[in-house]
C-alpha cells in the first residue's frame, strides 16, 4: 500500500513539482517488493522525463534504491543492476562512467562528500567504504562491527561532516565517526543505553549540525529512556541533550540550515521541533495521519518535506501550511 501511494503522489506532482515527483518515485522504488516494482519503476521514468531529463538508467531488483548527486550536478551515484556495486552515471549523457566493487553484500547507502572528491557507501556486509569519485578507486574500509546483541547483521546511513573531513555511520545502537584522510576510526558513540540483551529498536536517522560541532542522532530504547533524539558534542564526544516527547520509535532527525533547530520524526505520526540552545520543544506538525518515516529540511529553512507510512507532503516551516 504505502508504494503505489508514493507512486500516485508522485503521479499528482508531475507538471507542478517535478522535483518533489522524481522524490516521491525513488521513495516508491526503496519501499516496493517484487509485486509493485514496475509501478515503482515507471513512475520514476515518468518524472525524469517530466524533469526533462534526457532518460533514464538501469538499476537492480534487489536493493535500497539508493542515490546521489554529486555537489556539482555534473554526476550522481546509484546502487547498480548488481546490488553489491554502485555506478556513477553522467547526468548529461546518462553514459556510466565508473562502477564501484568491493561490497560482499547488497550496498545499503551512498552520499557524495561535500567537495565531490570522494563517495562514501555502507552495506550489508557491515562495511563503511570510501571511494576516489573520479577513479572509481578504493581509498579506505571500515571493517565490520560486530553483530547486534541479536545477532542482526549491521548496516546503515553514511553522511559525510560538513567540512568533509569526517564521516558518521549507523551501526545498530552504535554511531561510528572515522576520519577520512587516515582512514581511521575517530570515536564510536553508542546511541542506547538499553541493558545488555534488550532490543534498543534503533533506526540509522542521523545529521551533522551545519556548524559540524554537533551530531543528531536516533535513539529508541525499550525502557529508561524514552524515544528521542539525542544530540552529541563532537568536541567532548558526550551528549549534550536528548530531546524525547514522542510515544513511539524516531524514525529520522534533520537540523535547519541555521542549526538552530532540530526536527525528530517518529511513529507516533508526529515531527517535533526542537530549540537546540535553549533545549526545549517548540513546536509539533501533526500533518501525517500516520507513522513518519523520514524528513528532509530544505537548504533554505523554508519548506519540509517528510515521508508517512501513507504518504509524502511537502509543507511551510514557519506555518506548517501542506504545500
């Protein structure tokens, strides 16, 4: 239900928001199973041609859907047709113009470094990779972390700091900083509390602070504390705060360009908004009429846009206004 959802909303914006339509569809693509994936799939062709792009590209049957846009535009990066490597495609010629091998297991997450320079992909085989973006050459791994307390395997979202220097990585209940010029691990952060044995039920929703002093991350424990975001001091290592109002799991957090605020999206169909100096909750969007999956503040502060169990929206910061 919640792809072919994502797919008529996308369907609805062709003509009027091509972008939020070429969102909606890739949405559609990493939700969709066997049965709905040519829907998925066609919807995304629909909003590239309505982008006016020039086509489309081949990608695999047995992945997250991820991709990227280089800084520059003139590049973006997806998980490949093989689920365990990733292409970089010309976004002019749509001609690929590197692969990237090196994963055992199906590649979970990739995002380009703020100066292009570098790709950074996690995957299921537990490893955080970092690529030359021009070469196609391995620069560093990060080995596995060890498995959950349930034996899961780990992976998650990679993002890169703001200057470039560092990368942050969702492992299970753990949060992994390494430093890109060594290769290194800087710190590993754990996110949860949870007594040895007991499910932390984490989510791998994770944001550097603009300033790149402060990472957010999601914590959900099954006792003592309740589901939150908690913001840590990248200076200290230490968590400065953890700000909790919701009722369920925190799917995602986001910080507003200015950093002044942080945003938690979470089960409970709710977005709280958070003052980060003052450490207090400031406002709620209640707009979903189900569980919120994942947010995205715009580069400008001005608009939101979040992803439901039921649908998408797009929606003024100030007034909470659905666009």
């Amino acid at each position: 239900a919640e792809t072919r959802e994502l797919v008529a909303a996308s369907g609805s914006s062709l003509g009027t928001d091509p972008d939020l339509s070429v969102l909606l569809a890739l949405e559609a693509i990493r939700s969709s199973d066997g049965e709905t994936r040519q829907e998925a799939v066609q919807a995304l062709h629909l909003a590239l041609l309505d982008h006016r792009l020039i086509g489309s590209v081949p990608i695999g049957t047995n992945q997250s859907g991820d991709t990227a846009f280089a800084p520059d535009g003139a590049s973006f990066a997806a998980i490949g047709e093989d689920p365990l490597t990733v292409d970089v495609w010309s976004t002019e010629s749509l001609q690929r113009r590197l692969t990237l091998t090196g994963h055992t297991e199906p590649v979970r997450s990739v995002t380009y470094s703020p100066d292009g320079e570098a790709i950074a992909t996690t995957g299921e085989d537990g490893t955080t990779r970092l690529w030359d973006a021009n070469t196609g050459n391995p620069i560093a791994v990060q080995s596995p972390p060890p498995l959950d307390a349930y034996g899961r395997p780990s992976f998650g979202k990679v993002v890169f700091s703001p200057d470039g220097s560092s990368v942050a990585t969702r492992f299970a209940e753990r949060t992994f900083i390494w430093n890109i010029d060594s290769g290194e691990e800087i710190i590993r952060l754990r996110a949860s509390d949870a007594p040895a044995g007991e499910d932390p039920r984490t989510t791998d929703g994770l944001a550097f602070h603009p300033g790149g002093g402060l990472l957010a991350t999601t914590q959900n424990t099954s006792s003592r504390n309740p589901p939150g975001a908690l913001v840590w001091d990248l200076t200290s290592y230490q968590p400065i705060d953890q700000f909790s109002a919701h009722t369920a799991i925190v799917t995602d957090v986001d910080f507003s360009p200015d950093g002044s605020l942080l945003y938690s999206a979470s089960h409970d169909g709710t977005i709280r908004i958070w003052d980060i100096e003052q450490q207090v909750l400031v406002d709620t969007f209640t707009g979903h009429d189900s569980e919120v999956l994942s947010i995205d503040v715009a580069q400008d502060g001005t608009r939101v846009a979040s992803v439901g169990a039921s649908g998408a929206l797009v929606w003024n910061a100030e007034t909470f206004e659905v666009i």
